[in-house]
C-alpha cells in the first residue's frame, strides 16, 4: 500500500482511541446512556489505519462493524473504558471521541427495580466517573499528543477551551449537538478545533472526511 507523503506522517504511530456511548448499568435490565453512535470515533480509526499507523479502537456497546487493519477492545462501562484506555499506553496519540458518562449510579440493583404500589417517584444516587482524558494526559506514559471531544448544546468555544486547559489537552474538537444535521447518531459533523494558540474550522462535511481532516491537523501537531 503506498501513501500520500502527507499521509505517511502517521505510519507506524501508535494511536489509541475511544469512541461510543458508555451504558451505565442501574439493574440488570436498565442502564444510563447517551445517543453516541460511535460514528465519528469509528472513522478517525479507520483512516488511521488506512495510512498505516497502529490502531486501537476502545468502543463502547455500538453495533458498528469493526474497520480493517486495527485491533479492536469493546466495553461497557465508562469504569472499563478507563482501565481499557490506560491498559494501551504507551502511545504516541490518544483521542477521546467517546462520549462517556460523567456520573454514574452508586449502587447497582441485583435485580430488576419493580414499580411500588402508592410510590410515585424513584430516586437513584449517583457518583462521579473518574476522568479519562485528564487522567491521560497526566499519566507518567503521556501519549505526546492527547486530542479530546467537547460536545455542547451552547457556549461552545469557551466550554471546549475551558476544558483543553483544566485537562491539560494538546488539541480538542469541538461540535455543537442538538441541531439537525450535526453531531449525535447523523452521518455529518462540523468541527472547531482548538489548541493554546490557535483553531482551525473543519467543515460541515461527512464525518469519514472529518476524520482525514482532523488527522491531518494530528500529523501536523505531532510534527510541529
């Protein structure tokens, strides 16, 4: 297979990513979630592979088929999403794509929770996930580049920028959700992307082109 001198900047890189929801288990029946379809995270590992770079795709439960030439670790939990992430350092890129969960409940029902005559309201408590991408990006075999997701309904640049800076990240792509066409289970995104001193505009377009996009401005990081 030959590749694009542009592409090849990628070859034989080791690079980790998260993509999909985490379901977060209340009873054996019911879980947390999120409308993450895994799609964006699932192309980014695809067109690294492609310019031949090492792949690992941590997914979280999507029904997507797995693209060729990587290695594939799926779990459930944002708990085993954590321990599966940091099981594949050393790398030399990690990108967050997944959307995890920031709570989770604190106790799980060994049984199906049942309806109780005369109770109207239900009331579950809640503990904090630990944090993938700040743990990453402070671990002792600290990928040399580490590219987080923020997804946001609003405020978009200063959440994003807000979160680059606390999680001590190298880049992060930033979308707005909620709005037709962009985002959550759709096929087509647009991305800001952020670092310290600057930003770069990616798109609207499909999400597999996204994925080039946002692996060329990696590239470009990576060799800076």
């Amino acid at each position: 297979m030959s590749l694009r001198r542009e592409d090849a900047r990628l070859a034989g890189q080791r690079i980790v990513i998260s993509a999909g929801p985490t379901f977060e288990d209340i009873d054996p029946v019911r879980f947390i979630g999120n409308r993450s379809s895994g799609k964006m995270g699932f192309a980014i590992a695809a067109a690294a592979a492609r310019r031949a770079a090492d792949v690992v795709l941590v997914a979280g439960p999507v029904t997507l088929p797995t693209p060729m030439g990587l290695r594939r670790v799926d779990v459930r939990s944002a708990a085993q999403m954590h321990a599966a992430v940091l099981a594949e350092l050393p790398a030399d890129v990690y990108v967050g794509a997944a959307a995890v969960a920031d709570f989770t409940p604190q106790r799980v029902a060994p049984s199906k929770i049942k309806k109780q005559a005369g109770v109207d309201t239900l009331t579950l408590e809640l503990v904090r996930t630990t944090d993938i991408l700040a743990d990453v990006a402070a671990h002792a075999q600290r990928p040399r580049l580490v590219v987080g997701f923020a997804a946001e309904t609003d405020h978009v640049e200063q959440y994003a920028r807000g979160k680059l800076e606390k999680k001590k990240l190298d880049l992060i792509a930033a979308n707005r959700v909620g709005i037709a066409g962009s985002g959550f289970e759709s096929d087509d995104n647009a991305l800001m992307v952020y670092w310290r001193d600057g930003e770069r505009a990616l798109g609207p377009a499909p999400k597999t082109q996204l994925a080039d996009a946002l692996l060329d401005l990696i590239a470009e990081r990576l060799h800076a």
